[in-house]
C-alpha cells in the first residue's frame, strides 16, 4: 500500500487489521519517532551508520530516501511470514514500490489518494509535528507521486472517509485467491 504523506495510510492499516488477518512489515527508518510510535511496532528507529549498515549487508528489500530521512524495508521479516503462508502489507513510498513491483510481480498493490490537495495539506497541518517547511516539501512530492502512480498500481482508492476506504481495501482484499 502506498500513498502521499498524510493521506490516511497508517489509520487504514489500523482499521483492516480489526478486521481480516496479515502480518505490517515493520520498517527501518532514520526518522525520529513521533510520541505515538512504539519501537519495533511503527517502525525500527536506527541512525544512519545502522541504516547503512543494513543496506550494505543486503538486509533490506528495498529502500529510499524521504523528507530527508532514509526507509527501508527489511527482508528477513517479509521472508519469513510470506515463508509462514502469511499475506504481509507493506505502507511504503512509491520509489520503494516500483521496486517491490519488480521483485513481486504478484504483489497486490494498492495506491490510496487524497480527496483532493487541500484536504492533504490539512491533514498535514493537523499532526502537529510537521513544519510547515514540511508540510510544503510533502505536498510537492505528493504530486510527483500520485502521477507516477497511474504507472504501476493495481487499485486506487480515494480517502474520503476512513470507513469507507478500509471497506474499499477489504473488499480488493477479499477477490485475492
Ligand atoms: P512517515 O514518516 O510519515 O511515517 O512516512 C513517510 C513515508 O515513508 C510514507 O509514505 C511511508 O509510506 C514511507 N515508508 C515507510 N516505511 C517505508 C519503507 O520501508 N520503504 C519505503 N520505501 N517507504 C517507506
């Protein structure tokens, strides 16, 4: 699943998994943790020489730089549920996808939109923790990304009420075999 900063992604992920089964692939970021996120659940957080490490070591399956921060995602968890017969959802970017289009061809990938541009900057704004700096850089990729999108996704989904959209995500979900 991917989908502009701010758009929703991380609330659809915590309202499918009430509802069908999957194992979230933990990411490794060099992003500080924002007070809600818990080590090892939202994300691994490492500093860059560990980042580096782990990409000069083959350990991540993809990954890419973001708002000035690195992410990546490690392998070793991805192989061993998809290994465990488990269906794993990655939140990732789109330069991280287009990888993981490549190396999973069957991979079911979902992009999920903003309503529209406004709505996104105020979502943005909304956090609290992102500057407005931010706020302005994230919009402009927001754009590249949703273009570049068209691509290589699958399904697109608009987030225009959480509801819904996790209903739209389970229901793509459910016509996999
Ligand atoms: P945030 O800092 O808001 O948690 O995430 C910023 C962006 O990084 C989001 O679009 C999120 O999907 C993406 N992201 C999170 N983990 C990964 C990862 O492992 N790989 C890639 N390529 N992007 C990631």
């Amino acid at each position: 699943m991917s989908g502009p900063s701010g758009v929703g992604k991380s609330s659809v992920v915590d309202g499918l998994a009430q509802r069908i089964p999957f194992f979230f692939s933990v990411s490794m970021t060099t992003r500080a943790p924002r007070p809600d996120e818990v080590e090892g659940v939202d994300y691994r957080f490492v500093d860059h020489d560990e980042f580096e490490r782990a990409i000069a070591a083959g350990e991540l399956v993809e990954w890419a730089k973001y708002g000035g921060h690195l992410y990546g995602t490690p392998a070793e968890q991805l192989e061993r549920e998809r290994a465990a017969g488990k269906d794993v959802l990655l939140d990732i970017e789109i330069v991280g996808s287009r990888i993981v289009r490549e190396r999973f061809p069957d991979a079911l990938m979902i992009f999920i939109t903003p309503p529209d541009m406004q709505e996104l900057a105020r979502r943005l704004r909304s956090r609290g923790d992102t500057s407005e700096a931010d706020v302005t850089a994230r919009l402009a990729v927001a754009n590249d990304q949703i273009a570049e999108s068209r691509e290589f996704f699958d399904h697109f989904v608009v987030n225009d009420g959480l509801d819904a959209v996790i209903d739209q995500v389970a229901d793509i979900l459910a016509t996999v075999p």
